[in-house]
C-alpha cells in the first residue's frame, strides 16, 4: 500500500479506494464508493490506480475513475496485533493509578492503543516514563513544551539525554513553538526548541511538534534540516498548511479539538486533503480534560476516526487501522 502511493501524485485518492476496498461492511462500502468518490474526488486528478483490492468493486470504481487501473491484486491488512485505533498523543501524568487502570481497560476493551504518553517538562517527562513502567505498553514521548520552557531548561541538556535514553522513551515532545499564547518567551523558546532539535536529530528520534503563531519560521528553521522525523500535532490549518509540513516529511496529526473548536471548512478541507498515509489521530488527553467537562480520553480517538472516515468516505475502522500503521512506522528506527 505505501509503494502503491509513493509512485502517485495523488496518493490519497488511492488510499481512499483501498480504503473502501478493505472496508469489513461490503454493503455498504459499495453503496458509498461511487457517490462519495464523485463528490469529493476529481478523477483527473488520479494518475494511475495501482491497486484495487476486491474485485465486486471493480466496476463501480471503473466508472468512477478514468485513469487507467494498472493491476487489480488483493492486498492483505497490515497485522496489528488486534489493535485497531491508536492514540498518538496523550498526556499520562498525574492520574492515579486506579483512573489508568481503568483508562487503559477501557482502551483495550475497545481495540485503542495509547502509544504515547507524552511529556510537557522535564519533571512531568520522568513521571509519564514511570506511568509507562508500571503499566506496559505506553511509549513514552521525553520533551519540554514551549508554554513551560525557561531559561534554566537550557542547562538540563543532560537530563533531557538520560531520559530520552530509557527504553519506554522512543519521541522527543512536546517540543516547538508558541508565540500566540506566550509571545513574550519567545525568546527562550527558541533555544530550548534548537536544543531538542539537536537531539532528535543526533538520535534519530521522532518529534511531537507544537506549532502556533510561527508557522513561517519553524519551518524555515526545519527546512535547514537534512531531514526531519516527526508529527505536526494539533493541525489546525489550510490545505496548503497541511502541504507545507508534510512536504518536511512530517504526519499531520489530527485530534478531537481539530474538530470541534478548530474546525470550519478551510479545516476540513485540509483534513480531506491530507493522504490518510500521512496522518495520525490523537487526542491531546489528560487527567484534566478526562475528568473535566470536556471529557477527552484515549478512546475518543475513535470518535476522530468515525469523523475523518466521513469526510475520505472510508469507514472509521479503516482510518483507525492506517493511522496505527503510520504511527508505527514513525516510531520505527
Ligand atoms: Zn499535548
């Protein structure tokens, strides 16, 4: 599948006919593929259909599509382990152990991983990291988010690097930018980010990035780089937004605030517009929002996934399922 788009311009069309190819519901995935395909998709766009799984489909998409359709194959899904949904980001301190204990029994009850637990300080990076010891199967994200960064952080390059090098710890975040809610340390931000640039670069580690009010220059300063590894977390942007961080080799990671108080078309255009090979979901949970009103958890990442899946008209299984490849594939050495 991840050959079939790299050799399109218009990788996400592809994905989308794999996707409705591999749906579980049949029935209805045929009822949705010419009608949603046809409103959302320009087939002048598609150069090339390499693959097509399940050949009931054939005809429909035939009709659908005028490029030409290369070989018909039948792709086998990718073994996940049972797992269906991941959570690529969520914040693991601070709850007691009974609340993860449940958290974590709902999650597998309802086929979600909650990949990473991830840090916001140094302090807070520790405990996520014992979170992950005391219950496996988390995977830690080690960083200073730039809300918390201070002057003092540029003298803890040490411990920064004794953390990153425990075994739960495979990302380096959140780490970045923000000068809409913190404009006035921008200052220190700056260096504090260069230093877990430095990082990440040196040992190949992936980045939970936060991006806000400095769009331009982050990727400027990412530009620089010979190549970059990570996830744009929390898009909230422009289709050309989208294009730009992926073209840095980055994931678009979409969470449940992507789209509810973010959202507005420019937003779901984007989402439409990015190839789900090229997204993760999250949620951006913690202790917080889990027992406040806005009541976000690792499972809602299902609920992401139902509302992505709607708008590429592919089911939310099928989103879940991508999005836990790519997440996978990103934490990979
Ligand atoms: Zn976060």
């Amino acid at each position: 599948m991840r050959e079939a788009s790299c050799t399109l311009d218009q990788g996400f069309s592809v994905f989308t006919v794999i996707g409705i190819s591999h749906s579980a519901n049949t029935d209805q995935a045929e009822a949705n593929v010419p009608e949603q395909l046809i409103s959302r998709m320009v087939a002048q766009d598609i150069v090339h259909i390499l693959e097509i799984v399940q050949v009931q489909e054939y005809h429909q998409l035939t009709e659908v599509f005028t490029a030409p359709i290369m070989r018909l194959k039948t792709v086998d899904q990718q073994d996940l382990g049972g797992i269906m949904y991941s959570d690529s980001h969520s914040h693991l301190d601070g709850y007691t152990d009974e609340q993860m204990a449940t958290l974590l029994a709902e999650a597998k009850a309802r086929e979600v991983e909650i990949v990473i637990g991830v840090g916001s300080d140094l302090d807070r990076s520790e405990a996520t990291i014992e979170v992950a010891r005391r219950f496996p199967g988390i995977t830690v994200a080690v960083g200073i988010h730039p809300w918390w960064a201070t002057p003092a952080d540029l003298e803890r390059g040490a411990r920064l690097r004794q953390l990153l090098s425990q075994k739960e710890v495979a990302a380096i975040g959140e780490v970045g930018i923000d000068l809409e809610k913190n404009p006035s340390t921008g200052d220190v931000q700056w260096p504090v980010f260069e230093m877990q640039l430095g990082l990440a670069r040196e040992l190949n580690m992936p980045m939970l990035l936060h991006c806000k009010g400095a769009k331009k220059e982050m990727q400027d300063r990412l530009r620089k780089e010979s190549s970059v590894r990570g996830v744009m977390h929390g898009f909230a942007g422009t289709a050309v937004d989208a294009e730009s961080w992926m073209e840095l080799g980055l994931y678009i990671g979409i969470g449940m605030r992507t789209l509810t108080r973010n959202f507005g078309p420019e937003v779901q255009q984007a989402i439409q517009s990015i190839p789900l090979d090229r997204m993760l979901l999250e949620t951006d949970s913690s202790v917080r929002s889990y027992t406040g009103e806005e009541n976000l958890q690792p499972t809602t990442v299902i609920e992401v996934a139902e509302r992505v899946g709607r708008m590429h008209g592919v089911t939310g299984q099928e989103v879940g399922r991508l999005t836990t490849a790519n997440l996978r594939a990103m934490l990979k050495r």
